[in-house]
C-alpha cells in the first residue's frame, strides 16, 4: 500500500514521496534524492541541430591505404515542450542487450530482481493475458486501411520497482496511481512493475487515438534520430484532459500560468 499508493500516508503539504525497497543494494543520500528530484522536471527546448558521429575515424593502414573517414550525421531536432514526471522509475535491467524483450522474458527478469525463479498460477495467468492482448489489438486483418494504425505494446514500459519517486501535488498523478494499485491488486501477486507495464501500455494507446497522433503508417515514415542525441525515450506521455486545458489556458492572457504548470505530464524511466 505504501509503495504504490502513499497518499492517505503523507501531509497534503508533501510534494514528492520516494520509496526505496529495502533489498535495494545501495541507501540513496541526501545528494542522490536531490539530483533524482532535479531531474523530474524539463524546461521547454528550442528547435536546434544535434551532430551525431556514428564511427571512430581509422587511421591509415602501414601500406599506404587511406583510412576510413569518420560518419557524421547531423539531425535537426524539433522544438520540445516541457515535461513534467509524475512518477520516476528506473528500466528493467537486461543482462544482454541483443536479448528480445518479450512479456515473457520481461516476466522473468523482474522476477529475478526480487529473488525469485518461480512462476505462480497468478502470475502465469496474468502473463497469459498480456501476451494476448497485442495480438488481438494489433491484428491486421479487422482493421480497415483507413483506420488509424496504433500499435500496442508494453516493451518501453518495463520498469523496476526498486526506488520509485512519486509526484503527490497533482490529480493525474493520484489516478495513475489508482490505476496501478487496482491493477496489481486484481492479480494478486508479487511484480507491481509487471502490471504498471500494462496500464502505461494502456494509457498509451488510448491517449494516440483520443488525440489523433501519427499513426504506425505515418510514424514509419519519419527517419528515425538514434536514442543517444535526446532523452525522448526516457519520457512516456501519461494520458491526461488537463494537458488540453492547460494549454488552451495558455492562450488566455489574463490567466497567470507558470511553465511548470504549463508542462506535459509524463512517466519517466530512467537508468
């Protein structure tokens, strides 16, 4: 109850709320939470060119052969708003990075990181339903060519459960709490970040549709930036109407509305 749902725990004078599990292998210091709570909010960033370099120059071989240049791109990165993170978490960790994150294999590594090697009946159910559920959402065959294309997944979601920075100020982050408190509860097992996967995964998918984002089609279409230039992946939308109202209220200039207000509301998942 605590870790997942520390409202009724805490003064309405709180601002953020951090557990650590007690297993975690190294107590967080003061100067550990203070750097962590810096990073929960972004300021708005103007469109700007990123140079990236793909490869090390290679020198010139000793018979004579010019070396291989170096590969350089440059990427025009467009205008940021600003974010905000209603809750921070850190990436399931994985031991390979070639290792294909599949529900299942993403089951067995958060088992792993609270010792255990076994799977319950609850659990097997559970990971029997979310395997299910993008192959019937993502099913081609029911859906018409001129019905937007979103994909379902719970790939960018997998997260540990280790230390958790809670946002206690704003509404949005209460019912994404709520939403994953019911959720594990409805389970009935030990791997809270197995289910927040798949209400972040849900939330996602509702918010494209209900907004009218680029669709898979569209999105395929747009080259790709390499993860290394921005922290975008480090960001996940949360669905939420006030993001909406907030910016429509932007506009009315006799409302006093400060930047961290203004600012898009996210889950962060951060190594």
């Amino acid at each position: 109850m605590l870790k997942l749902s520390p409202g009724r725990f805490f003064s309405s004078s709180v601002k953020y709320a951090m557990f650590v599990d007690a297993t975690f292998p190294v107590l967080p210091t003061q100067d550990d939470v203070q750097f962590l709570l810096s990073e929960v909010y972004r300021e708005a960033q103007q469109e700007r060119t990123v140079t990236y370099r793909l490869d090390k120059p290679k020198p010139a071989g000793d018979d004579g052969k010019a070396g291989a240049p170096q590969i350089v791109y440059k990427y025009k990165i467009p205008p940021q708003p600003a974010r905000r993170s209603i809750l921070f978490v850190s990436p399931v960790r994985i031991p390979d990075e070639h290792i294909r994150l599949s529900v299942h294999t993403a089951m067995r590594l958060m088992l792993e990181e609270v010792g255990q090697y076994e799977e319950s009946d609850s659990l097997r159910l559970q990971r029997f339903f979310y395997e299910s559920m993008p192959r019937v959402i993502n099913k081609g065959e029911q859906r018409s060519f001129y019905e937007p294309l979103h994909k379902y997944t719970h790939t960018p979601f997998y997260t540990r459960s280790k230390w958790i920075i809670h946002d206690m100020t704003l509404e949005e982050a209460r019912q994404l709490r709520c939403d994953w408190f019911q959720e594990h509860s409805s389970w009935g097992n030990e791997l809270d970040s197995f289910s927040l996967a798949a209400v972040l995964a849900q939330r996602d998918i509702v918010r494209r549709i209900k907004w009218a984002e680029l669709d898979q089609r569209a999105l395929d279409g747009i080259p790709e930036i390499p993860e290394k230039i921005t922290d975008d992946n480090d960001w996940k939308m949360v669905w939420t109407d006030d993001i909406r109202f907030l910016t429509s209220k932007a506009k009315d200039r006799s409302v006093d509305t400060t930047a961290k207000e203004m600012a898009g509301l996210y889950v962060r998942i951060i190594n």
